[in-house]
C-alpha cells in the first residue's frame, strides 16, 4: 500500500491474481482502453476480438480474470474500471491508485 492512498491497479492485480495472471489482465486493461479511445466509445469483448487484439477464447479468458481481480468492486470491464479512476491515471493504468 502506497502512502498516498489505496494500491496500484498492478499490485492490486498481482495480490489478487499472482504476477502472470496480472500481467495479462494489465495488458488487457490496456488494450480495451485502447480500442475505445480508437472507436470514441465504449465497447464491449467482442469487439476486442473483431479488433484482432485477442483470439475469442483468449478474449473471454481475459475477461474473466479481470472479472476474478475486481469482482469486490463490482466492475464487469475496464470501462467500469476507467470510469472509476481520475482522468489522468487511464493512460497509466499501472500506477492507478484504487481506494479498496
């Protein structure tokens, strides 16, 4: 825990899932952002796919991580996530502080 407020996104993400597993959910974090910001909107997982970012089996298998590592948060996807962060950390999701 940082002394500025809650964990980071990434040591959230390893307390919860081990390090591979958070690695890949960070990647996937990132990707989802970034295809929304390409598309101006929210998307859903597959629309991960059809981007090409993700075989569909993969993609799901992302999805649940993630579901997994913020399932006390409520959040279904990162956009819940990023909608839930200060402006300036999405595009550093990895140094986002969460107040869990």
């Amino acid at each position: 825990m940082s002394p500025r407020g809650g964990p980071t996104v990434a040591q959230l993400l390893s307390r919860r899932l081990g390090v591979l597993k958070a690695g890949y959910a960070l990647t996937f974090i990132v990707l989802w952002w970034a295809e929304e910001e390409s598309r101006c909107a929210p998307i859903d997982v597959e629309e991960l796919v059809e981007a090409g970012y993700y075989s569909r089996a993969t993609a799901f298998r992302r999805q649940a991580d993630f579901r997994q590592a913020f399932e006390a948060e409520g959040f279904k996807s990162p956009h819940d996530l990023a909608m839930a962060l200060p402006q300036r950390t999405k595009s550093a999701p990895h140094v986002a502080r969460l107040a869990v």
